[in-house]
C-alpha cells in the first residue's frame, strides 16, 4: 500500500475560487481609481491597452514569470511614466489593484471542505498567482504558505514543492498535491515526488498519456476520499 498521506497542498486559483472574474473586477477597480484621480492616465490606458502593456511587460522580463505582482507594478510605472507622471502615485494605484483582486468568490464547496480538510492534516498552499489569503479570509486554514513570488520559481519547477514538503517536515510522497492545472499542478507535482489529484470541476478530457492518481470534481469528494484513506490506513496497521 503506497504511504498514508500526512498532508495536502493545495493551488488556489481555480481551484479554491475562479480567477477570471476577480482579474477582470480588478481591472476595472484600477480604472475606476485611475478615471478619478489620474484622469489622463486612465484615458491614455484604458484596461484592455493596460492588459496588452502588461502582457509586454512580462515578454520583456522573462525573470519575472514567478511574479506578477512585480509584473503589474512595472506595468503601471510605465503608464504613469507615458503620461509624464513618476513613481509617487503607482503604490497607491497597486493598492486599489490588490485589494480588489483579493475580492473573490469561493466555490461552493472549497470552505467547508477547508475546514474539513484542516481538521485532519496540515495543509500548504502552492500558487504561482499573487492572491492574499489574509485578506481573502482563509489563512487560518493553512499551515504554511507558499507563493511562486516568495520562492522565487514557479509550478511546475519541482524546487517549490520540495519548499513546501520541507516546511511540512515530510516526504513528497506524504503529501497530496490537489490543483486544476494539468501542467502546473499535476504533472509538476509528479515529478517532484508528490501525490497527485487533478480538480476537474468542468469535466474535461485529460490531455496526457499518463492519468493522475486521482481525478476530483470538486473539493467535497476529495474530503469523501481521504476519510476512506484513513479508514484504510488504520485497517491496515491493525492487520
């Protein structure tokens, strides 16, 4: 029987709550903060020509692919810096940025399956995105946290797992990585010596030869699974 899993960790984005709709409110939520006190800059970069100036950005630091916070604060100095503007403003402009982007909305099942989940084991969020889970409301969840920005590489390098199965002061093999990602999450993990269970909450095809380990449609069958895990376990060591 392979090892009894002694942790979980967990991407975010997509997995915990769909991004998407929080980039584009936080977008808006920057314009918005941009038409009323920096008017030319707002006129100069309306979101889609901010988005485009991002994605310009980040072709052109390819050093920073593991940070977009960095990402987007370049991305609006320079749009402060077309207009003539300098860098006093671009802190609180980040600011209106984050705190909307922090704004999100949770599956229906990723709390309780949170709280569910803590009770049992440690958990440690792994995400190459910028989300706060403090200002989001989660981070009593979760034992550590780990940020592609904090570690300085991304999913799927395994370098940022292995972080987080030496701050649980586990094996990889002990510990059950859970995203939504086939890339980034599953095959990264994989590699890097972790558990893996592919989130599928839109019922798509697999796209690789060799399957995940485990194959979820939404968080309250990965609690239903892991109780079945530890049932087994415990019948086995009294075998």
């Amino acid at each position: 029987m392979p090892a009894r899993i002694l942790a979980v960790s967990l991407d975010l984005d997509d997995t915990l709550w769909p991004i998407a709709p929080a980039i584009e409110a936080a977008e808006r939520a920057l314009d918005d903060w941009l038409r009323e006190r920096h008017p030319q800059v707002a006129e100069a970069w309306p979101v889609a020509a901010l988005r485009g100036l991002r994605e310009q950005v980040a072709r052109e630091y390819p050093d920073l692919a593991h940070d977009y916070t960095a990402q987007r604060r370049l991305t609006i100095a320079r749009a402060f810096a077309t207009c003539g503007g300098g860098d006093e403003h671009v802190d609180a402009a980040c600011e209106a940025y984050i705190v909307a982007r922090n704004r999100v909305d949770c599956y229906a099942d990723a709390v309780p399956a949170l709280a569910a989940l803590a009770a049992g084991r440690p958990l440690v969020s792994i995400s190459n995105g910028n989300a706060d889970l403090e200002r989001i409301g989660l981070h009593h969840h979760f034992t550590h946290r780990l940020s592609a920005r904090e570690c300085g590489i991304a999913k799927p390098a395994p370098q940022i797992f292995h972080q987080a199965c030496t701050r649980l002061g586990l094996e990889p093999s002990q510990v059950l990585h859970v995203g939504d990602d086939p890339d980034l999450d599953v095959a990264g993990a994989r590699a890097a010596g972790l558990r893996t269970a592919w989130l599928n909450r839109n019922g798509l095809a697999w796209p690789h030869a060799e399957p995940p380990e485990l194959e979820l449609r939404d968080l309250g069958e990965l609690v239903d699974w892991l109780q079945r895990h530890d049932r087994e376990h415990a019948q086995d060591s009294r075998a």
